[in-house]
C-alpha cells in the first residue's frame, strides 16, 4: 500500500520526518518497502522566466528563449512549445539534469544551429502529472532561481507491506492510529458530520443474500455535476499509485484507499427499478469496468436491478452503470460483505481488485454511517448536489468481542514487562476498551475494526509491538551441562552425508519444483498413481513428483540450451507417491545426471569423451556406500524402466526385489520427448530404501585396531559364459571364504584368441588378510580350491 507524508499529516498530527516514521512502521510489524521521494529527482531543476521569446531562424515550429534563472546573464533556450512567451514562469531543466520520465541526461547542445542551454519542461516529463502540450506555467511571484524541488517541497511515498492479519491497516487513517498508539503523533477524528437527506430515496435498496450481503446502505445524490476532482485528491491518489478519472470516481477511491472502506457510485440514469444485493442466477453475465465479461456462478454475491447484473458485488463494478461525464445523478452504494464469499468469487473468476483485497481480510462492519457521510460531504462539495435520505437494508455484524486479559501475559509471551498503566494506554490507543473493575485479569473488549484478534496473545501481541519489539531483551534458550545431544534426524544426517558427498565427485546441486507437467511426469511414474493439485500454481506445474528426473532434465536441457559443454547435475528431494488407502507417502530420494562431455577434447586423448553407463554405476555405487547400504551384497539386474536403453542400463539390487538404485543411459525415445539431443546418463537412489544398520543407535564409533600382519594377493583367471555378469562371479569368490577374504576386484575382461566362442575370460585378483600368523603354502591351496569351488557354482572354469 502506498501513500504520501501529506496524506498521512492530513489524519495525523505529527511532526516526524519521513525517516523516523519509516523506522516506527517497521517497528510495529508494518514492513517498509520503500521511501520514494519525487522531489529528489528535480534537483537539477531551476524555476526560471521567459524574458524574450524569438522565432528560430532555421525552424517555424521552434522558438529562441531568453530565460532568466537567477544569475548574472540569461541563458538561451531553444523550445517547441506552443505555450512559450515572453514573461511565463516555468521549469528550466540545466545541463547534466535527468529528465524523470525517460532518463534523457540534458546537456548544452546546437538544435538547428541555434545553441541551446538546457529545456524547458512540461509536467510529464517531470512525471508531476500527464499534461504534454506545452511547458509548465507557474505562478507569477514564483521565486526565479529557486530549485524546482525546494519550490514544489518535498512529500515522500511509503510503500508499507500490510500482511493479511491486518485488514484495519488497509487505509491511511489505520496507520495513523497505529503511529499514534505508538507516540508519533495525534489522531484527528474522522471528519464526517452526519448529512441529513432533503428528499425520500427514490430507488428501493435491499439484500436479498443475508449471508453474502448482510448489510446494504444506499442514498441517491441528484444534481451533481461531474469534473475533475481537487489537485489535492488527485496527489493523494497518485502517490498510492491510481490514475484519477473523474471526481465521482476519485471520491470514492479516496475513502477507499484513506479509511479501508471501499464503496460505489451507480449513474441513476442506468439503473431500473430496486436495486438488490441477490446471489448470481445461472447463466448470469456481466461485463466489469476492466472490459471483461465474467460468466457468474450461482454461490457468487452480485448487485442487480431489473435490468440485470450491475456489479460484482465487493470486487468490481459493471461497465454500464459506472458514472461519466454526463452522470447528474448518483445512487451510493455502501455495504458489508462476507470476507470468505468475496475470497471465493474473487478465487473464482480470478479476478483481483482494491475492493477485494479489503473485503476478503473484513473491513469495519460499524463504519458504514460514517462513510456514506465521509462521501456525500465529499460530493456535495465538490460535485454539488442534493442528497437523499439514506436507505439501510439488512444488519451488519458489529458485535464486539471480549477477552479476558491478565496484563501478566506481556511478561510471559511478549518477554519483556510492560506497566499496567503503559498497557492500558496503548490498548486504549489502538480502540480497545479495558474494564478498570478487575485487578487481576481485564475484560478488553475489540474494536470492531480488528477481526484479527480472537484471545489474550493477540492482545499480547498489541501491545509489545507498540512498546517496541526492538525492546524485547534477546535471551538465548536454556542448555544442558555437558555435551550437547545431536539434534538432527537419521534422515538429515543421511542427506548432510550424501549431498556432501556427491558435491565431492565434482556433481553440482539442483533444486527442481516438487510439481511438473503432467507429461513429463508421466514419463517416469512406473505405474503410479500421480498427485494432480486441485489448484495448480500454474497449468504446467500441476502434477506432483514421482520420480527426481523429470526436473533434473528440464534443468540440464536450459544449461545445454546456454552452451553448456558438460552437464553433471544432482538433487536431494522427495517423491510423492500414493500410499495405502489412497494416503500420501513422500520417499527420499537423490537423482544424477550427466550429460555432454566427460572430458573434452585435447592433444593427449583427441575427441571429446561422453559419459556413458558405467559412469553412472560408479556415481550410483559411490553414493549408496556413502549412505551405509551393503553395497557388497548388491546385485546388477535387469528391468529398469522403458525410460532407459536397453543393454546400457541395470538395476542395483538387495535381494531381487528391493531395488536400491537404477543407472543407465536415457533411452532415445526418452530424451527426445524432454527435447534433449546426445547421450544422457542417470542415476537414481532410493534412500528410503537402505536398511538401517545394525547397532545405529550408538553414538560411539567401533575401535579400530590395524592389523598385525601383511594382506597377501592372489589372481585368478575364469573362462565363464559371456552372459554371466561379472559381479555375480565377483560375489561368488568374495563368499568362498569369509574369514580370509577381504576383498576382489576384477582387473581384465579378455574376449579373443584362445577364449572359445561365446565365452569371455575374467581375471579377478583376490586380497587376503591373514590374522593370527602367516599363511604357508597348505592354507594358500586351501583358499584357492575354495575360491575355484565358489566360482564354479557360476559355470566358472580356472584357465590353465
């Protein structure tokens, strides 16, 4: 919400800078946005006077200005405007001076030949108000030489943040209770004397929708005549950033954005008959003064008359029945509607306005009277006119709550002590009432204005924020002696590993949206039935995540699309999956992605390299090792997913069926519908899926004690079938012999001469770590016919 310093001296009493109210805003919870002085930007502005006025030499449309501008000797200014003459006042912009509305910097230039010193400026160029068809012309005893900022003054513009528990401060006069409370000044009362009607009023007003509408206020004003409003309402409006249209409209946009009391003037002429506060009939139409036609529903409050639907009740009003410049005859409408009804409509039709943001947070219910006074005191001066009794149609809520209050509370909630007396002050401030009869606990009673307040912390609440929250003394919370006791999850712990591990394989971390298009996410689903929202932030961000990929791809196809040569992309983050019943179940789960070049191209190993599986295995390995899963007990299967290759993807299993991690390249078809061109590798790990280890309670580590003696290596070489994975046989000889076999690897995979057809030999060294005493040649030839025993299980043979 913006405003200006004028407008808030104008209810406020106060002498306060712009700065120091800046500063008691954002102490009391109302967030600054910004300060925008307007004046600031006209610095380099002189008023200066036309002392001669020549027709230029080389241009009929041009003129040769003398202007006086308070020194020595005048200065020469070239112009085109049709207003320019010898003895107007106006505004000189100087060399090296900003022209507000386009950012033109002036300077001393020749225009036809004729040098020019600077321009005379006209009030859009100094963005002070729309008019472009000649130079400004200021008042004859203006003083000459003077800034044109010191001459117009300076008013400041807030920008304040009002959050949606604060509907009281949705108009100007709010803040200034709120300053006031707070010792920034004087309220003045509302200015609004009751304006007795001269006449019955002519058109019936009812609410035919207590629950949508439960009051409605009307008076017709007749004999007014439309115009331009007042230069002084025009600055307010345009400080809080509205156009001004027409007096009529400015009023009403006045009260609204001054009091929080949004209202509506009808033109009579295009009304017919009772006009009525009714919910939408089916099929109902109506066209708003944005120019759009809105199709209603039957749960939506409108505001019609014979004729049909007038207004939007609460949002916006119809393009019909708005005023103009031949409106005579007003009929105002002032009234209550429900907050959650306007949410709804407005949700529905997608439709945002003042109106609505007032009327959805609860405006004052008791300030109907006073502002159907505050705008027809307002038309009648400056419209003229004649009103007409005022019509009340239906009750508005304006009972008031009451809160019992220990005044102790300050001190337990707030965190600091505030004196009975002190307290009583600022509520009394702020419209509360407190009952003086109680000692120990008070009887506060809410003004109508704050339907926020509901018990005794918001009372809490009120009055630490006026004391000051930069009071509340910082007190750190209690510890226990000794060590501290780790606070985070086994899950949290989990990710801190993982995550610090995969930025150490040189892996950058994404931060994806947890919902996608139903397309994309579709792809990766397996068969799962997908979270869609019921109100998506947009159409393409609809459907919650199944799997981390979909958005992993996305990201590296923008990073390939800026140039990227080498894309390796990993996430942290949840699937969303319908568990039993129908309930939601989130998953934790880490997605890799590697895309582009492995290493690029050099003197030493000629073409770029890509990535292909088994850079995707050894991510995938290297991170589930770093989470705790036994990842010697993993097995490579198959069945991975229609969304990867065939032959250059697997599965990391615990067992057959719990899959722990699938890797691969992206199948063609894949990558082409996430429009990505080249080979692309991924992983994904199901964390969720790791079990615990044993004994992970313990917050001790296990001792480590070196062993005594040197481990012993031995190879051998295996002719198996070419079908038979190399890490079945791997897991085969790292079994054979448990308590003496520590380790395997395989170190050559030969496929050629001497290597009968559809067979391939594996060579596989084996470490083995003796404990109690070196092994002699007996227990060597022991492990190794153990060795053979095991692989032979795999149709291994021992090459000769």
């Amino acid at each position: 919400m913006k405003f200006s310093l004028s407008w808030l001296q104008s209810v406020l009493d106060t002498k306060a800078d712009a700065r120091t109210i800046a500063e008691k805003l954002t102490s009391l919870g109302l967030e600054i946005e910004g300060v925008e002085d307007a004046s600031a930007a006209l610095t380099q502005f002189r008023v200066a006077r036309v002392l001669s006025a020549d027709k230029h030499p080389q241009a009929d449309k041009l003129q040769v200005l003398s202007v006086d501008v308070g020194e020595a000797a005048p200065l020469q200014v070239v112009c085109g405007a049709p207003n320019a003459r010898a003895g107007l006042v106006g505004v000189l912009g100087l060399a090296g001076a900003v022209v507000p509305a386009n950012g033109m910097v002036l300077r001393n230039s020749a225009i036809r030949g004729v040098e020019s010193s600077g321009m005379m400026c006209s009030t859009r160029e100094l963005c002070l108000g729309e008019d472009n068809d000649g130079i400004i012309e200021l008042p004859e005893d203006a003083p000459v030489g003077q800034s044109f900022a010191d001459y117009i003054g300076s008013d400041p513009v807030f920008d304040v943040a009002i959050t949606p528990n604060r509907p009281d401060c949705m108009g100007v006069y709010g803040i200034a209770r709120d300053l006031a409370a707070a010792g920034l000044g004087v309220l003045k009362p509302v200015d609004a004397a009751p304006v007795a009607g001269s006449f019955p009023c002519p058109v019936e007003v009812r609410t035919d929708d207590a629950d949508g509408c439960p009051a409605f206020h009307g008076r017709v004003i007749r004999g007014v005549k439309n115009g331009p409003s007042p230069k002084w309402m025009q600055d307010f409006l345009k400080s809080a950033g509205q156009r001004p249209i027409s007096a009529l409209v400015d009023i009403t946009n006045f009260v609204m954005l001054g009091y929080g009391r949004p209202a509506h003037a009808y033109d009579l002429a295009k009304l017919s008959g009772a006009v009525v506060a009714r919910k939408a009939a089916a099929g109902e139409k109506v066209t708003a003064l944005n120019g759009k036609e809105y199709a209603l529903e039957p749960f939506m409050t409108v505001i019609a008359d014979d004729s049909g639907v007038h207004d939007i009740a609460g949002i916006m009003g119809g393009e019909h029945s708005g005023c103009d410049d031949e409106t005579t005859d007003v009929l105002l409408e002032v009234a209550y509607f429900d907050p959650p009804s306007i949410a709804r409509t407005g949700q529905a039709l997608a439709l945002a306005s003042d109106a609505r943001g007032r009327f959805e947070r609860g405006v004052d219910p008791a300030f109907l009277d006073t502002g159907m006074d505050l705008l027809t005191a307002l038309i009648l001066e400056i419209c003229g006119g004649e009103a007409s009794e005022v019509v009340r149609a239906g009750e508005p809520p304006v009972t008031r709550k009451s809160v019992a209050y220990d005044p102790a509370l300050a001190g337990r909630l707030g965190g600091i002590d505030v004196a009975d007396a002190e307290q009583k002050r600022i509520l009394a401030a702020l419209g509360f009432d407190v009952a003086d009869d109680l000692a120990k606990s008070w009887n506060v009673t809410v003004p109508t204005w704050r339907p926020d307040v509901d018990g005794a912390p918001d009372i809490v609440e009120e009055v630490i924020r006026v004391h000051g929250l930069d009071a509340v003394p910082s007190t750190p919370l209690p510890r226990a002696d000794g060590v501290a006791k780790p606070t985070a999850t086994a899950a949290q712990m989990l990710e801190r590993r993982v995550r610090r591990a995969a930025a150490a394989r040189g892996l950058h971390e994404a931060i994806t949206w947890s919902f996608l298009p139903e397309a994309e996410a579709a792809h990766f689903a397996e068969g799962e039935a997908l979270w869609t929202l019921a109100n998506p932030i947009s159409e393409d961000l609809k459907v919650m995540r199944a799997s981390l990929l979909p958005g992993l791809l996305a990201a590296v196809k923008r990073n390939l699309d800026r140039g990227a040569s080498s894309v390796r992309l990993f996430e942290i983050g949840r699937r969303y999956l319908r568990g039993a019943n129908g309930a939601s179940d989130e998953k934790l789960s880490l997605g890799v992605v590697l895309a582009g070049d492995k290493a690029s191209r050099g003197w030493a190993t000629g073409k770029a390299q890509a990535f292909n599986a088994f850079d995707a295995k050894a991510e995938a390995l290297a991170l589930l090792t770093e989470a705790g899963a036994p990842v010697d007990s993993l097995q490579v299967m198959g069945e991975v997913g229609a969304q990867f290759h065939p032959g250059q993807s697997a599965t990391l299993r615990l067992g057959p069926k719990t899959v722990l991690a699938r890797f691969g390249v992206l199948h063609p078809a894949t990558a082409k519908a996430f429009d990505i061109d080249g080979p692309v590798v991924v992983a994904e790990l199901f964390l969720d899926r790791i079990p615990a280890k044993k004994g992970a309670g313990s917050f001790a580590r296990p001792h480590f004690a070196p062993p005594p003696l040197q481990a012993v290596t031995r190879d051998f070489a295996f002719l198996v079938s070419a079908d038979v994975a190399a890490g079945d046989l791997l897991r085969s000889v790292k079994g054979a012999d448990k308590a003496n076999i520590v380790a395997a690897r395989v170190f050559d995979d030969f496929r050629g001469a001497g290597v009968p057809e559809g067979q391939k030999s594996l060579a596989i060294e084996v470490t083995l770590q003796p404990v109690e005493k070196s092994y002699d040649e007996a227990a060597l030839k022991a492990i190794a016919d153990k060795v053979v025993a095991a692989a032979a299980k795999q149709g291994a043979q021992l090459r000769g």
